[in-house]
C-alpha cells in the first residue's frame, strides 16, 4: 500500500489517493515505453473514459458538453456491470452469452478453459499455444491459443477473434453472489474500436470501429 498526496493529468488534479507499490521491471521490458505505473479505477470512475487507439489518445469526459463523438452515431451500446473494479460486458460467442471483464492493460484475450471443458464453446480453430507473462515477471506459462469463430458485440459481427485459453478461477470466483465472468478482453479486442466506458452510467460504448 502507498500514498499519494498529488496526482496531475493534464488539466486535471487529484489528491490523497490510495494505490499500490509494484515491481514494473518486467513490465517495461514488454511495453519498451518506460512506464512507471498504471492508472486505474480510483481516477477513471467519475468520468467517461474515450479511447482513440488509432490516434493514440485518451479523453476524460464530465459532462456531455465536453463528448468528442455525435451520441446519435454510436455503433453499439453494451450495459456494462462491475466485478469488484473491473468493468465487465457480454459478447455473444457461438450464440452463447459470454460475460468478459475489460483489462486495457491486457495486450491479449482469455477465455477460461471450462468454456472448452463443458463443450460450450464448438465453432473454433487451434492456434497451438503462447506464453503469458504476469505483470511482475515472476509468473510465466505456456497456454493454448484458439481462433474463436462467430463473436457478437452489441449486435456488430466481428471478424475471428483470437484467445488464450486458461484456468481463470483463481481471478474470477465462482461464487453465488459475483458475477460469472468467463473470460478476459485486451487490446487484442479494444484496439479494432474507438470505444467509450462509463463508469457512471454503466455503459461500454462502440464509437466506430477502426479499419
């Protein structure tokens, strides 16, 4: 646990923030961009988030007087719910509803192997496997890759989508009262988009997808 007295962002200031002390060396070999942390719920959750991937920008909205988009040419709106900070959406994959949490810190997608297990999940193609680094480098793993068929957001149909396949049970519980999240979506699946979350509202917005 550490403390943070002062925290600017542009125009924008924070203080007396709480946050947590990692060990990023790893994750500096991975990104190349010298990142020295990671911005997360306690700062997003009052604004609208805009993530411009293709023009590499990020905008924090307050108010709709400050929308960079026209709400009325919005390709999609996916209800977004909470799992513990995590936003979470439903794809329709297969024809079958799937909750994912939304990690922008992720560069890849997961999906949690019960899915194959259970046989709910068919209309698939093996990619064979790839390694999955944890944030602090301690952690490295070998999980299968899949190219998922048929994946719906919103109603929009999207090309393949590519996921790592692993036991997600430690990061997502099953119990009764949380959600049943199955799976994981990064940028692998947020960099096609120009995309909106709002915390507030509980909305995940396709703006307009990037070609």
């Amino acid at each position: 646990d550490t403390f943070i007295k002062n925290f600017r962002w542009n125009n924008a200031e924070w203080k007396n923030l709480s946050g947590l002390s990692v060990d990023m060396r790893h994750f500096n070999e991975v990104s190349k961009n010298g990142v020295r942390g990671l911005i997360g719920y306690e700062i997003l959750k009052d604004y609208e988030l805009i993530v411009d991937p293709s023009a590499q920008t990020i905008t924090l909205v307050s108010n709709r007087k400050e929308l960079t988009y026209d709400p009325n040419t919005v390709l999609a709106t996916l209800p977004m719910q909470q799992q513990d900070h995590m936003p979470v959406i439903e794809l329709l994959i297969n024809g079958k509803k799937i909750l994912l949490g939304i990690d922008t810190g992720a560069e890849i997608n997961f999906l949690d192997q019960g899915l194959f297990e259970k046989g709910q999940l068919t209309d698939f193609e093996e990619l064979g496997s790839g390694i999955v680094k944890g944030l602090g480098g301690n952690s490295e793993k070998r999980e299968r890759k899949v190219k998922v068929k048929n994946t719906q957001a919103g109603g929009i149909k999207l090309v393949d989508q590519t996921f790592m396949v692993s036991d997600l049970g430690a990061l997502f519980p099953k119990n009764a009262d949380v959600l049943k999240v199955q799976g994981i979506v990064g940028n692998a699946f947020l960099n096609q988009f120009r995309y909106s979350i709002n915390y507030r509202k509980g909305t995940f917005l396709i703006l307009n997808k990037i070609e």
